[in-house]
C-alpha cells in the first residue's frame, strides 16, 4: 500500500491491495480527484479514518448501448410520475446522498470534505447530477464524474419508491444518446445488480478508460 504525500501521483493501479485499496492520504483536490478518475480510482473511506483511494479487481458497470430497459421500468417511465432534470441542484443531491439511511450501514463515507471537493468539480463542469422531481420536491437523484466517455456513478438516493431507478434509467438512456462507453458503478451490490449492472475485470475496464477518449 502507498502513502501519498503533497505531490499529485498515484501508484499503478495493479499495485492495489487484494481487496482494492491502492494508497492512503494525499488531499481531495480536484487536481488529485481528476487524476484518479482518469486513471480508474477513486476515494471511498469512513468519516473517522485517512483518505482511502480504491482501484477494485473486478468494476461494475454498465455498458449504455447494450442496456435494456426493464418492463416494469419502462411501465414507470411511461407513467409520468416524476419530472426528471440534470444539474439544477447539484449541493442538494449529494446533501441527500450524504444523509439518507442505507440498510446495514451506519455513518456516511459523503464527508464534509467530499461535499466541498465533489461541488468544485461540479462547478468546473466534471461532477454531475440527476434529479428527480414528484409535485415539485426531489425525492430522488444521483451524482458523479463525467470524463466525457465514462461517467462514474457515486452515489444516489431515494426519498420515495422507484425514484433512485428513474434517475438510473434516465441517466443510462442519456449516456446511450451520447455514445458513453460506460457507466462506471465501482463496486458490486445487489441493487446495481438488479437494474443491469455486472462486474468486468480492472484490466478491461482500464482499457476502455485510456482508449476511449
């Protein structure tokens, strides 16, 4: 495992523990976190420990032009219930992704920090959201990274039934139309899973990353 000083590097990602972790400590600069997501790593750490910098062997993803809708999904979608938007509220998404409860977990890895780090590169046009809207509230949304070619999901939330899914959906449709070449969700969880993501290897996911700019 590497420690990182004040000099913008990380080690190659093949370098990475068994379980993912690459270095420890550094900042949350956007000069450093861009650096990361180009080179397919990313900060994931509790709020009471050092900056932790991942790099998995195995990435989920998905893959925008072979995605397939689900039926009940699409039957949501047609339905109407909820008004969709991009990046009309960036600091309240990542707000509501910070403090909503998660089965099994206690705490939030979305430190003050993160907040801080994540609304900078959202200013500087890389961080992104999705909103959803019911009767005029959000009560869904996601955010995360867009290198242009692979957007790098980091986290989403849901104040209401299915709103998390619509955001996913209608973001996977948005990177279908802009011919993304993935959609990177970073970890494996059951509820990826069950809206269409699966794991590749870190080596395929490295080759997409440098290839498809």
């Amino acid at each position: 495992m590497h420690f990182l000083t004040k000099d913008l590097y990380f080690p190659p990602v093949e370098e990475a523990s068994y379980e993912g972790i690459l270095a420890v400590g550094g900042d949350l600069s956007t000069e450093r976190l861009l650096l990361a997501y180009r080179n397919g790593i990313f900060p994931w750490f509790n709020e009471d420990e050092p900056i932790l910098w991942w790099s998995p062997p195995d990435r989920m993803v998905v893959v925008p032009q072979l995605y397939k809708v689900s039926k009940s999904i699409r039957n949501l979608l047609n339905r109407k219930q909820f008004k969709v938007t991009f990046n009309q509220d960036f600091a309240t998404v990542i707000r509501h992704c910070q403090q909503i409860k998660r089965k099994g977990q206690e705490g939030t890895w979305i430190t003050e920090d993160i907040i801080e780090s994540y609304i900078k590169l959202h200013a500087m046009g890389f961080a992104q959201s999705v909103e959803v809207w019911q009767n005029d509230e959000l009560v869904g949304g996601l955010y995360g990274v867009d290198l242009g070619h692979v957007f790098c999901g980091e986290s989403m939330f849901s104040k209401v039934s299915n709103a998390s899914k619509i955001a996913f959906v209608t973001l996977v449709q948005y990177l279908k139309e802009q011919n993304y070449k993935l959609l990177d969700c970073q970890i494996h969880n059951d509820y990826l899973e069950q809206l269409g993501a699966f794991e590749i290897s870190r080596d395929t996911f490295i080759k997409v990353l440098k290839t498809a700019n």
